[in-house]
C-alpha cells in the first residue's frame, strides 16, 4: 500500500471506506459507516492520506483521523494549568479518531498522521481558540503512543478509557 502525498478531507465518491482495516473494529466501523454522516450533520471532520491512484479510480485509505470539538472540566487538569483557566468548562479540540490501515503500519504513518491532526488543530485554532487538543486511549498501548509525544493522561473518560491531553501552547511551540 503506497500512500499519496498529502491528507484530504474524506469523499465518498473518491476513497473506498469499506476496504479500511487498522484491525480495530470500532475503528473500521467508524470510517466505512460513520465518518461521512457525521460530516454531513455537522459534528466532525476525517482527513484521510488516500493511497496514489488513477485519475478515474477510488483510491484506497492508508489512514486517517477526526477531529470534533469537546469540552473538559477545569478541576480535571493539573492545578497549576486548572488556577489560571475559568471556573467554566473548558474548550478543547478532540482527535476523535486516529487509525492507520494494516497494510500500511510500520512505516511511521501513525505519527505523521497526528503530526497532521496537530497541524490542523492548530490552524482551527487561529479562528476558534481551544486551549488543548485530547484523546481518548482505547488501550495502554494507544495511551503509550500519545504519550511518546508529550500528551498526558487527564482524567478516565467513558468505558473506563483514559483522556490524554496536550495544550495547545505546547502544540504552537512544537510548530513554530
């Protein structure tokens, strides 16, 4: 599986969902059935990296991820982070999803892909502030892959899934 050069956001018409398989099911799930309603309602955006493909042909995904926004409470962050934020809950941008198709692991594509989901928080955040981009770990492997990259566990958030975090002034200095 070759991937193309660069991320574009999901299209039914271009990329075939239904051959996806990062051998997590919920994740193959969410990109064949979910990914392009929840578009279209509103509530998120996938980019997917497309494999490199004829003019007239469906290209394959090699990974992708989704962002949506969230909230988080103020007294679940560090207190020296909580006393200088408001007493109200707290913007953030969510990676909602992150997935590399198993043909195409092993090649360093799950960091580039956050790299971009990073990048892309970032640039959202020029127009809609957030003070830091989560993730919720489905396992301790996952949390170990955030947490390579400076994301610290926040809090247990649903289905006793760890939340990880990393502020976006981190996020500005690491790109500037």
């Amino acid at each position: 599986m070759k991937p193309g050069e660069n991320f574009e956001e999901l299209d039914k018409s271009r990329h075939l969902r239904k051959r996806f398989d990062c051998g997590r099911k919920e994740l193959n799930d969410f990109i064949r059935q979910s990914a392009a309603r929840h578009r279209d309602a509103g509530i998120s955006k996938t980019l997917v990296l497309p494999t490199l493909a004829g003019e007239d042909e469906k290209a394959d995904i090699c990974c992708f991820y989704t962002l949506s926004h969230t909230e988080i409470e103020r007294e679940t962050l560090p207190k020296p982070l909580a006393k200088k934020l408001p007493r109200y809950p707290i913007p953030v941008m969510l990676i909602a999803q992150l997935a590399v198709h198993t043909e195409a692991q092993s090649q360093g594509l799950g960091k580039i892909t956050l790299i971009q989901a990073l990048k892309h928080c970032l640039e959202i955040n020029k127009h809609l502030p957030s003070h830091a981009v989560v993730v919720d770990a489905l396992d301790k492997g996952v949390q170990a892959f955030y947490e390579q990259y400076g994301f610290k566990a926040l809090d247990h958030h649903g289905q006793g899934r760890v939340r990880l975090y990393l502020p976006m002034s981190t996020i500005a200095e690491l790109f500037s």
